[in-house]
DNA sequence: GTGCTTGCAAATCGTTTGCAATAGC
DNA sequence: GCTATTGCAAACGATTTGCAAGCAC
C-alpha cells in the first residue's frame, strides 16, 4: 500500500516528503510506535528528517483523524494507523501494546482470555456543550 | 466521610498523616486532580508537605487500587477516587474532565447527547501471558 | 536501632517553542 | 516572492531519582 500520498489528501493534509513517510510507516507498521520510534526507523533512509518534523506531523495526522494518538502509556504518545474502533491492552511488565478487537472485550473483563485485566479506562474526546458553543 | 484510614487499610496501604490526607482528598473531590492541584491543595494546611510525597503516594494508592489513575490527558495524570467502572470525556478545549456513567456510552457515540465526542479510546492494563508465568 | 516514610534538590526525558533556512507554488 | 514546511537548538514541565533526615514500632 503506497497510497500515502491519497490517503493524506482524503484527510485533508498536505503532502510532503516527510509526511508521506511518516503516514507510510503508521500505515505499515501496527506496532503501535512512539515519535521516537518512527525517527529512529525513518531517518535511517532519512538522514535529513528531524525529531520536530515528526512531532510536528503526528499532531497533524492526529488532529486530522488520520491516525490515533493513544495515551494508554503514561509515559509516551504511541500512535495508531488503524483508525477503526477498537480497544488496546497494555502490560505492565514489557510495555507491549496489543489490539483488542471490541466482540472480545466481554472475554477479557471475565479475564478468561490470554491476558490478566487488571483496570479499564474508557474515554471520550471531544468539546462539551459551553466550548462546542464557543466554536461556531 | 472522614474513614480514610480504614479505606487505606482495606486497600493494605500503611496509613501516615500525608496518606491519609491525600486519600481523603481524593474520596471527597470528584473533580479528576493532577499531583499538582492536590499538593497545592493539601499544602495550603499541610505547609511541610512535599511534591514528592504527593507523587509517591499517588503511585501507592493507584498501584493498591486505592484510586484510579487516568491517562486520557496526555499532559498530566489525573487521580480518581472512583474506582467503579465509569468512562471518562475530556473536553479538547476547557480540558474539564467529566464522568460518563457507562449506560450513556451508547448515547454518547450516536452523538445525541450534551457532548460533541470526536474519538473513544479503550484501554485495557494488565499482564500478558508471557509476563503473567513470570510473575509466579 | 532498624526499616519505612518524608522531603529537598537535582536530574530526566518526552514534548514544545523560537526562529532561521528551505521548498513549493 | 509569498506562504507553509522543515530542522536545529534551546526551553519547558511533569515526573523521577538520590540521598539525607525524621518517624514509628
């Protein structure tokens, strides 16, 4: 799939080089990375590339429902190219981040699967009433 | 409700004074607090309190289930001293944190509530079975 | 007095900001 | 040329760490 370049124009981002990149690696890799992550990888073959371009674009892409920031990891901001809806599992121990499809959500809370659920945080993102006002 | 002692008791926490108080903060203030707004809180009658404390603590309580920790503000962790399964909102504008009874869930994706919500994330903590043999 | 708790100061580190250089129309 | 994008270096700020002092049994 090197449709990146489509892919950002159906959400509205301009193009770039880095862009590209950046939005190819999310699309390719669902090992759900940090910026770190992606920076390490692309600037092997990106000499050039900066840490602040790839902050700079994550935010983009983020804000443009490109892909998903997730902040389950307290300490960073893992981001997700797969934007459908689906849950996440952290493990305490090696950090590893697994995706949960939602029909085997009723499985984990019965911890009858493959992992020990410890705690579920589900929340919502968006503009309450007074600030969804202020927008118009 | 002035039992933080034995609510930190029957979470197996060590009650101290700077337990006891942050614990009490917590059960009789719903409003989602940072480290920072409770040692700001606190300190005002506890002038020796510090920062630190506070942070230890909150790690103790949350490790203990005593409270929840919430990472949905990417910025800062917020403590809850709900600990029953409920969602959370945060508004991308006034960042107010605001609880979502979970029989709302459903209401609150079709759009057709008091809140305009962008995206959900569902976040699951635990052990993976690899971690999981390793731990006994 | 032994071990846990507290608190200060300093360090850490992911992320953001200011601003100059660059690229694309 | 004008505007948006990029990238470097420096700043920021929430959280953590090292360690000395205090407390409790």
């Amino acid at each position: 799939m090197n449709n990146s370049y489509n892919y950002l124009l159906e959400h509205n981002v301009k193009p770039s080089m880095q862009r590209m990149s950046i939005m190819k690696y999310l699309l390719t890799h669902k090992n759900h990375p940090t910026a770190d992550d992606i920076y390490n990888e692309l600037s092997k073959r990106m000499p050039t590339l900066s840490k602040t371009t790839v902050y700079n674009t994550l935010k983009i892409l983020s804000d443009s429902k490109a892909c998903l920031a997730l902040t389950l990891d307290e300490k960073n901001i893992h981001y997700d190219g797969d934007t459908s809806l689906h849950g996440h599992f952290l493990c305490k121990d090696c950090n590893k981040i697994i995706d949960i499809p939602l029909n085997e959500i009723s499985l984990l809370r019965n911890e009858s699967s493959e992992f020990t659920v410890d705690s579920v945080e589900i929340s919502f993102y968006g503009y309450c009433s007074n600030c969804e006002k202020k927008r118009i």
